[in-house]
DNA sequence: ACAAAAATTGATTTTCATTTTCAATAAAAA
DNA sequence: TTTTTATTGAAAATGAAAATCAATTTTTGT
C-alpha cells in the first residue's frame, strides 16, 4: 500500500475526512526534498496552489506524524522539519555546522550497543535519537555553498 | 581552577564585571540538581534570593554555556535545560518518557563508531547528541512516581 | 439527489519560551 | 571621588507553534 492510501486509512479509521488540501499537500510533501520545514513546504506548495493555507500545511505535516508516516525532526535551527517514515527504516543524521547540509545513515553497531546501554540501566527503549554535527566534505575542501 | 574562578576569568577576559547576581546565580546553578529549566533554577533561586529577575537567570545560563562551564540540553519538553561540563566528561542521556528520569552513561563503543560513521561521510565531528527516550526500570515496576 | 450532520479550512489570534528594551543601578576605571 | 561602562529587572517584543471560529467542504442519512 502506498504513502495515499496509508493515509486515506489512517484518516478513514479516525473519523477524518479526505479533502483536496491534505491530497495536495501529501503530494507535495513526497515530492519535495527531506527534512523540509512547515515554513519550506508551505512555500513549495503556493507555487501552485495559492489558496491553501500555512494552518493547514502545518496541521496536515502533524498529521502524517501521527499517523507514522511523516517523521519531525529537529536540528537546532528552530524549526520542526518532517521526512518521509513509512517505508524507509530507522537512520540517523550528520549535519554539517557550515552549510546545513543533511546525510542520513544507519550503524547497526551503534544500535545495538544503545540496547546494550539501555538494558544496563533497565531501560526499554522507544525511540532514539543520534545527531553527528560537524563539518561536511564539501565544506572541509573549501567548496561549500 | 574551579567554577567561580573559571567564571570570574571568563568574565575579565570578555570585560564583562563580575556581579552579586552572577556570583548568587552561579552557586545555585552548582548547587541545585542538574538538567534543570530556566524556570526551575529561577524558583530555587528566588527562595533565598527573591530580588534576582527570571531576565538575569536567563542571561547568566547563557553566559555560563558561552564561557564553557554549563551545557544547555534539550530533552523534547520545550525547556531548554543546563547542566555543567567544566570538570565532567562528555556523556549521552537515557529520558524516561514516563516520569522524566534522566539517567547519564558514557560509551566509548559508540563514540567510536560515530567516528567511523562520520569519517566515512567525509564529516569531522565538532559535537553531537545521542537521547534514548523509553521507561526506565522504576516505572516499567509499576513504582515510578 | 437533497438535506442534515460533522469535519475542515484559513485568516487571524493566542500561546509561551525566549530574547530584547531601557531607565535605574552597580561595578570598574580614571 | 568622579567618570565611564556594564548590569539589572520589569516590561515589552519576538517568533514558531497551536488554537480560534465563521465560512466552506465532505460525508452521512433519507
Ligand atoms: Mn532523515
Ligand atoms: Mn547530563
Ligand atoms: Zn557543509
Ligand atoms: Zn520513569
């Protein structure tokens, strides 16, 4: 099943109701790059529909959170982004201190010794999460934007 | 050196003045628990030390974690949160999503293969923050408050 | 198809942690 | 001590996020 159709689900087991906006602005929303702030989507979206509003942008990104298929982010610079969740499985982030840019990866090592960690507390874990800041590549050699 | 001088120097070297508000905010900073809210150190400090503004306790927590001596962390709740880092070594944190325990631990696994990870992307680390949010051992006992 | 019921929309307002303002005050320098 | 400079704290401003509410759209019921 697809991004759409998860969500007409997730809308149609909550008494939620399918409109034009939350199309669009899902639609969008998988179109546009990762990691995009209510502010940037919102933007994205007038482009070609004028008439939809930054309320609703910001409650639809909330609720393809709830409904796990958006995840929210928070980088530091102040602004909640969202990235896709449904399909892709558990990575975490470097991000580069100059020109904020975002590389996701996944260490199965640093998950397990986080169990490891957890359980020797007597934690369960419900979620983590592991932000590498620094400098990027690009920015290292002088070449970033 | 210990806090009050590193803070005194800190304060000659950027020709800032050394204040009764500084000294009153720094020695309930050390003296009251960790990880805690502006708000919260504001009220310890307001009990013996009524005529100190919440305006000078933001101010100072900034300027302890400019100087070096605080780290100001942020745990998902929307409060902005300092603890000490002169003397202590860095470490990660497990939060209870159930009553807000938060439990210390340091790692030097996982230290090592963030630097792998990052080395890999082209990244040099310059900071980073690992939280795992689950229930702690208290309240998974049915006995957490 | 039509009417009634229920949820959504979007411009606007509100919230609330954080930051800034500014006249009075305190600390450091002369 | 006098002058200069920074600090203080009450109040106001800021800004991202969330809430409000009348108008609109979607869905349900007949
Ligand atoms: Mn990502
Ligand atoms: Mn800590
Ligand atoms: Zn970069
Ligand atoms: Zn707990």
């Amino acid at each position: 099943m697809n991004y759409k159709d998860s969500f007409r689900e997730y809308l149609g087991k909550h008494g939620l109701k399918v409109t034009q906006q939350r199309e669009v602005i899902l639609d969008e929303f998988l179109a546009a790059g990762s990691h995009l702030s209510t502010e940037e989507l919102y933007r994205a979206i007038r482009e070609k529909n004028p008439h939809i509003g930054y309320a609703t942008v910001h409650r639809t990104l909330k609720l393809l959170a709830e409904s796990g298929l958006a995840a929210p982010r928070h980088f530091g610079d102040g602004h909640t982004r969202y990235e896709c969740s449904s399909e892709e499985q558990h990575h975490d982030h470097l991000i580069c201190t100059i020109c904020g840019a975002i590389v996701e990866f996944e260490n199965p090592g640093i998950e397990r010794l986080q169990e490891l960690v957890a359980a020797k507390h007597g934690f369960v874990i419900e979620q983590h999460r592991l932000e590498i800041y620094g400098r990027c590549a690009a920015c290292l050699a002088g070449k970033g934007k």
